[in-house]
C-alpha cells in the first residue's frame, strides 16, 4: 500500500490552486472538473510523487461531498482525506470493516477520472480514508 494523494476540502478552489502553483507545484489535470454526482469540482496538483486533491462545493446551496467538512470550521482549506493505492480494494475494504475501527462511507464504485475502482471507510479516530485500485489489464 502506497500513498495515492492528500485530499482537501477548500472554499475558494481557484486560490487555493494558486497557492500551490505559486510554491512550485504543477497541475495534474489541465482544467478543474466537475463531478455532478458529488456537487463538486476537483483540481489536482504534484510536486514530485506527492499529489495534493483540492475539492470545492459546485453549489453551495445543495449538500456535496466536501460541504460537510467545511460546515464546521471556519478554516479556509482542510484535510479531507488521505487515499492510498491498494492491490485488491474488496480484500482490503473487508479486513478493515471486519476490524470494527471502519465504516463505509462510500462503498466500492467506479472511480471518476481514471478506470479505477474506490472507496471511503471512515474510521472512528482519523476520519475518512479513501482507497484506489488501478484497473488491472
């Protein structure tokens, strides 16, 4: 298991993608996307191996992914959180529910940018960690 990416809830996704550039990083993706389905929209930036994932609200008037994150706090930017790469996401989504430490936040889907599959487990103490198998062809 590897780290994949950081991911972070921000309130002005447009500054905070400026600050990274302007500490060296890079952007992973040309444009920011849109995710519809989790009313939001998603930017990704690299500095050597490490991936940063800045996530904002599409619509600040309907629920989204990362609006709960920030419904809290007064910060500007947030840890959302921390996915890593696994081999066999179902093997390992198991032994962590059957640990009893996890719940499912977001079963097993197909991922949104790539053929990949992930999933969010919440843990009683860390919070929400996601998980990404590559496609394997």
């Amino acid at each position: 298991m590897k780290m994949n990416h950081l991911g972070f809830a921000a309130r002005n996704i447009e500054g905070a993608i400026q600050a990274f550039l302007a500490m060296g990083y890079t952007k992973y993706h040309p444009e920011i996307k849109h995710h519809e389905p989790k009313n939001m929209y998603v930017q990704r930036v690299q500095l050597n191996d490490l991936i940063v994932e800045i996530m904002a609200t599409a619509d600040t008037s309907e629920p989204s992914f990362v609006s709960e994150a920030l419904k809290g706090t007064s910060e500007p930017f947030i840890l959302h959180h921390i996915c890593y790469d696994v081999d066999d996401i179902v093997k390992m989504v198991d032994n962590l529910i059957a640990s009893g430490e996890y719940a499912i936040h977001e079963p097993v889907t197909n991922g949104v940018f790539q053929k990949n599959k992930i999933c969010f487990l919440r843990h009683k103490d860390i919070g929400l960690v996601e998980f990404f198998e590559w496609p394997k062809e």
